[in-house]
C-alpha cells in the first residue's frame, strides 16, 4: 500500500493537516508515501492580494488547532511577499532527494513551519539551508541547486504530475492499494 500527499507548502488547509499526516505516519512506519507538490500560488501575486488568507486562518486555527507565528501574521499585515509555490516546490524537491523517503512527510511540515511559524519566504535559499542543516544535509549543496532551479523558469514536475492527475483540491491523501494485481485508488480530502 501507498499513500500519495497531494498538497502545497503556502496552503494553509495543508498545514493544519500536517499534525494529523504526521501522527498517521508515525503510527504506520511500514506505509510509503509519497509527498507531491501542487503548485497552488503561481499567479506573481503578493499575499496581500489574497485577501481570505486571514479569515481561512482562523477557521484552520479553530478546525486543527494549529498556531500561526507572530512572524507570519506580521509578514501577512505586510502583504508584500510574492507567493511562488514552484520555488517551494523546486526547494521541497531538492532537500526530499537528500534525505530517507520516511522523512518526506516530516520534511513537508518542517517547510510549512518555516513559512507559518517564523514568516520565511520559501523562495529564499536561507529557508532551504536551514532545513538542510536540521536534517544533515550538506548546506552548500542546497543552496547551489535551489539557486540553479529558481533561475529554470519552467515548472517543477510534481506541479505538472498534478496537472495530468487533475487534481484541484487538497490536501489530498490518495490510498493504492493493490488486490488482485488490481490497483485500487481511494482519496480523502
């Protein structure tokens, strides 16, 4: 069996799901999963644009009981951070290469820990050195790949996998399962 996360680091749903993803996992370290990146905010706007970021933080606050950091609420007030989920994507990529596939779902909610919590923009290198140090991985490395992907305009291929899956909602947890040498797919939002 394996489970496919759909899901985007600037969503908020996706965050408040996280501790929940994270417990799950924890309790079924013989599960395989898959994290995939959605590509949510591409639009070149700021987060002050998005004007129902505040009012769906308070309904994630109260369904999850999740916190958003002083940091993050002031770089909200701000407005003025563009939200580019390809270079969270390209960063996220990177850094899951590097590390054991059973830390896939931690790194994910790490990243948006980065971004809700301490207000750090995930397309800045810094947030990807950071998590490279918290997780072993060679800081330098990071930094020149990330560098190198953000200057490729084109789309990472998590984004595009979701495009051909037609996938317009998350976070998505997809379940295959295989019975028979049938695959069978069931997914929970």
């Amino acid at each position: 069996m394996k489970l496919l996360y759909i899901w985007d680091a600037y969503c908020g749903w996706c965050y408040g799901f996280d501790k929940i993803l994270r417990q799950f996992v924890d309790k079924h370290p013989e599960l395989s999963v898959q994290v995939i990146s959605v590509g949510l905010f591409n639009q070149n706007k700021s987060i002050g644009e998005y004007t129902h970021i505040a009012d769906a933080n308070e309904r994630i606050s109260e369904y999850y009981g999740v916190v958003f950091g002083q940091d993050y609420k002031e770089l909200l007030n701000k407005g003025e951070l563009i939200l580019n989920s390809n270079d969270a994507a390209k960063g996220y990529g990177i850094l899951k290469e590097l590390i054991p596939s059973n830390k896939w779902v931690e790194l994910a909610g790490k990243l948006q820990e980065s971004f809700y919590i301490n207000g750090q923009s995930l397309s800045d290198v810094r947030t990807y050195t950071k998590l490279a140090k918290e997780f072993n991985v060679d800081t330098a490395l990071v930094a020149q790949s990330f560098v190198e992907q953000i200057n490729n305009q084109e789309l990472h291929s998590d984004i595009l996998l979701v495009r051909k899956m037609q996938i317009k909602s998350y976070s998505m947890l997809i379940v295959e399962k295989e019975m028979d040498n049938i695959m069978t797919c069931v997914a929970m939002q």
